[in-house]
C-alpha cells in the first residue's frame, strides 16, 4: 500500500525568515562576503522592505545568490559550515505555529514528509532532520578539489518535477496529501496535491489559490486565519 505524504517549502513557510538570507548575513557578519556585492544586497533589501515593487523581493533575493555566488570561491570548508551551523542553532525553533503543528499532526498520522527548499542543503538537511522530515532537495553547491566554484544545483526551480520524482523513488500516493507553499514558484507542487495550501501567500499566490479555491492561511503574530469563500460572492474572502 502507497504511503501518504505531505511536502513543505521551508524559507517563509516553516522557518519564520529565510536560511538563505540568514547565512549570507552571518557570512557578512565575520567579513567573509564580497564588501560591494553585500552592499547592493542591503539596499535591494531595503527596497524590498520599503515594498517599492512587486518585483523588489525577487531583485533582493537576486543580489543574495550574486553576493554568495562571488564571494563562494574564497571561503573554506569550516568557514562556510561554521555560519550554517550558527543559522540552524539561531533559527530551527523560529517557526510558525501553524506549519510546525501541521508537521507534528502529519507525522503523528503517518505521513511521510518531504522538504523541497532553494536554500543550502546542509541548512535543510539540519533542520528536516530536527522536525522528523523523511526526505529533502535543497541547492547543492560544487566543490572541485575541495574548493567552492561558485557554481551550483537548483532543484527547487522545478518543485513539481522534483516531487513526482519523489513519489515515484518512494512509492508515495497522491491520496489524501498534502502541499504547503508561500510563494507563486510553489504553485506546480501545490497543484499535485490533494490538499493544497497557500501559506502567507504572496499577492500572485493568493490571487490563483482564490481561483483553484485552495485553503489559504494567514498567521501574523500570535493569531492564524483562514480566508474563505463567502457564499454571496465567489471571490470575496472573510476573516476567520
């Protein structure tokens, strides 16, 4: 008998912040990036958080990769594991309350869990591992004689992909799963499962969550919603 899953983006989703963004700041912190290209990061973060644009947070996150990709080559082995070790002691336990009891619940029912992430795989890895997750596909870095290039693997770009790989490699059932992401590039893996759901959804997210009338969840500080459908009109949603 095929066993039940449930798949879960990380950054946003279980982790309150993003463990990308957290190790490149904890690089920077010990003087081990690129001092111009993090430059261009805090002001694309900046702009981000002032939301100039619907775009700011995807040219942010694009600096980021830039600024590790350039600054990869120089660093050792113990000083990149260093900084990742520091992230995952600083952040596996800032997570939502809503998808870190949804993981226990699921695991607690017999499901088996999967994490597909963009962030580093060793980051994933510590903290899939630290909340009982069975499998994960994270961004594998190149080493070439023990050195960083700079070059890597991304997974993640393609989650519906990855996890139909999944499902087939572990003999796992579409029946009765579950997906929860929080961006648009979730949506192809969201729409695999049977219970999708948008977690703080970005505006692209919740604007095609509304249309496939997929469960929506806001959590904001110490309260979670769920956004239906109100009855007198098909797009119009309500508090909880």
């Amino acid at each position: 008998m095929s066993r039940k899953f449930a798949v879960f983006d990380f950054d946003g989703t279980l982790i309150r912040w993003q463990l990308y963004h957290a190790i490149v700041d904890e690089l920077a912190s010990e003087g081990l990036v690129d001092k111009g290209s993090y430059k261009k990061v805090k002001i694309a973060r900046h702009k981000w958080k002032v939301r100039e644009s619907q775009d700011a947070i995807k040219d942010y996150e694009g600096e980021l990769v830039s600024c590790y990709k350039l600054s990869l080559p120089n660093l050792s082995q113990p000083q990149r594991d260093g900084a990742i070790e520091k992230v995952y002691a600083a952040h596996k336990e800032q997570v939502y309350v809503y998808t870190r009891e949804l993981v226990k619940k699921l695991k607690d029912d017999g499901y088996f869990l999967i994490a597909i992430s963009g962030s580093h795989r060793e980051a994933v890895e510590l903290v899939a591992k630290h909340y009982g997750f069975d499998d994960w596909v994270s961004t594998k870095y190149e080493k070439v004689d023990g050195k960083f290039t700079g070059n890597y693997r991304l997974p993640a770009a393609e989650k519906d992909k990855v996890l139909n790989s999944l499902i087939k490699e572990h003999g796992l059932s579409l029946k009765n799963s579950y997906a929860v992401g929080d961006s648009e590039s979730d949506i192809p893996m969201l729409a695999l499962a049977e219970n999708p759901v948008a977690f703080n959804p970005t505006q692209k997210l919740l604007d095609h969550a509304r249309t496939k009338g997929w469960k929506i969840i806001v959590e904001r500080k110490n309260v979670v919603y769920e956004l239906i459908r109100s009855d007198s009109h098909a797009q119009k949603y309500e508090l909880l």
